[in-house]
C-alpha cells in the first residue's frame, strides 16, 4: 500500500464469502480510506455521497461549553466542505490489508470549517484539520459466522484540549431508501420488532431492512452502554443507523485512546436476526 515514505492511497477492498454471496468492503482515497461501500448478494448496503455518508466514525465534543451536535466533530471521511468532491479534508496515516482484514489510522477533519454553523451554532475549531485519530480494524467474519464483520474503533484525543462530555460514534452506516424499516432486536424473546421513524435511540440493537427483508444490516456491541440510534432523512433520501457512546467528566475528558468494539451484521434478516443472537449469547454478561 505504499513505502513508509509515501502515504497510503486510500483504495483498499476486502471480501468473503457469506452464505450465497460474498460481502465486499471498498475503502477510496476520496474519503481517506473510511469504508466507501458495503455489498452482498447484488446489494449496495451503503450511501456514500457526501463525505459524511458513509460506514465511518466520528466524534463531538462540548469544548467545557453547552454541548451542540457537529460545532467540534472530527469525522473520519472528511469535511462538510468536502461536499461529493473527490478529496478529503481528513488524512489518511495508515492502511493495511492482510486477507479478510483492514486497518486505517485516519487523522480526522472537522466536519465544519472555521466559520460554519450547524443549526445556527457556530464551529468551535479554528482550523480544517484536527489533532483527533481514529483508527479502525475491520474483519470479515467472527467466531465461524461470515455475516458478521468486526469493527473495531479507537479515538484518540489529543493534549492541549478541554471537554467535559465527549460523544464517540463509533460506527454509523448510512443506507439507501430501500432499507426502509427500522427495527430492534429484542433481547428476551430473541424476536425483531418494529422501531418507529425517530429519531431515536434505545439500548437493543438496530436494523434496517428491505421491506421483505432480503436484504439486511444490524450491529451490536459488548461494550458497557451502548446507545443504538436511527434516523430517516426523507429529503435526502438516506436512512441511518450508529452505536453511540458517552464519556461524561465534569474535572475533564482525558486525553488518551478510547477504544470501542462493535459488530456489524450482513445478510438477510433471518441471518442478522440470528446473528444478533449468537453475539448476544457469546458477550452475555453474568
């Protein structure tokens, strides 16, 4: 993927074989190596138009102030300003592949620009490019299963920087309109049931489905409180889902790495259903 000397491209694919089909992951230079697309069975699982519709991670911090949503958002894909173009404001630092696994370090931009606002609040960073790194392992199958992909992030804060409540989306995936139903996996009766619009968060796992449910996409972590939020962007036409995580410190978020692991679960419905099942099983707490 390069020498030393030289950064990596950004282009990377990963596949295996996962029931009838295989899953296929493309990370692009375009988005400094975030996962660009997700496919199987014929299907594209994800939305990748902007530099913010991807299967990526981000972070937001409050800057010790009242905490508004995107004002200090370091974003692994890139910038708001970033728009469709073909290049990242984000720096990509590593990317391997060996077999069925990827890993990237990605030195995150904000996603708005010194004088942007988000809903009306200004950005609190004073530049395009932050000190904040995130670095993923992403791995096609777990524990004998090929619908589950492992996904697992670590931010890293730098020094210099006060906050007293960081939020950590450690991975989200936008998905085309088709994935139109929303729905949980219920932990006692191991069934699927249905979610409203949101947006919302709740502590079970979240699905979007095709309405037959050909097509699926779940995730789950054995991390201690986990947040599985959704959201349908009807003017956008894009559907979205993450697993969000919450570090409050009123003395001071400390600056250091924050790892976090997640599965991500492709398939039919039956087969996230089921998989769901197996990795709630394998992390059961006693």
């Amino acid at each position: 993927m390069g020498s030393p000397s030289e950064p990596p491209t950004g282009n990377a694919v990963i596949r295996a074989k996962a029931g009838p089909s295989e899953i296929v992951i493309t990370t692009t230079e375009r988005l400094a190596g975030a996962i660009h697309s997700v496919t199987w069975d014929g299907k594209e699982f994800i939305d990748s138009f902007d530099h913010g519709r991807q299967l990526q991670s981000a972070a937001n911090f409050d800057c010790a102030e009242r905490f508004f949503p995107e004002v200090f958002n370091p974003t692994e894909a890139g910038s708001n300003v970033d728009g469709a173009g073909e290049k990242s404001s984000s720096r990509l630092l590593k990317l391997s592949v060996d077999g069925p696994e990827l890993r990237t370090t990605t030195q995150m931009a904000f996603w708005l620009a010194p004088g942007g606002k988000s809903d009306g609040h200004p950005a609190k960073n004073d530049r395009l490019l932050s000190d904040h790194l995130v670095s993923k392992r992403v791995r096609l199958g777990h524990g004998g299963n090929p619908h589950v992909i492992e996904y697992e992030v670590t931010f890293v804060i730098p020094e210099g920087e006060r906050h007293h409540y960081a939020q950590f989306e450690a991975v989200t995936g936008y998905m085309p309109p088709e994935f139109s139903r929303f729905l949980k996996y219920d932990e006692p009766t191991q069934k699927m049931v249905p979610l409203d619009d949101g947006p919302g968060e709740q502590a079970s796992p979240v699905v979007l489905t095709t309405p037959s449910g050909s097509h699926a996409m779940g995730v789950f972590s054995p991390d201690p409180a986990p947040g599985y939020g959704r959201f349908r962007f009807v003017a956008e036409k894009v559907n979205k889902w993450n697993c969000v995580f919450r570090v409050h410190d009123p003395k001071g978020v400390k600056p250091g790495a924050y790892r976090y692991r997640t599965f991500v679960v492709v398939g039919t419905l039956e087969d996230v259903r089921s998989s769901l099942g197996s990795l709630r099983q394998e992390f059961q707490r006693p």
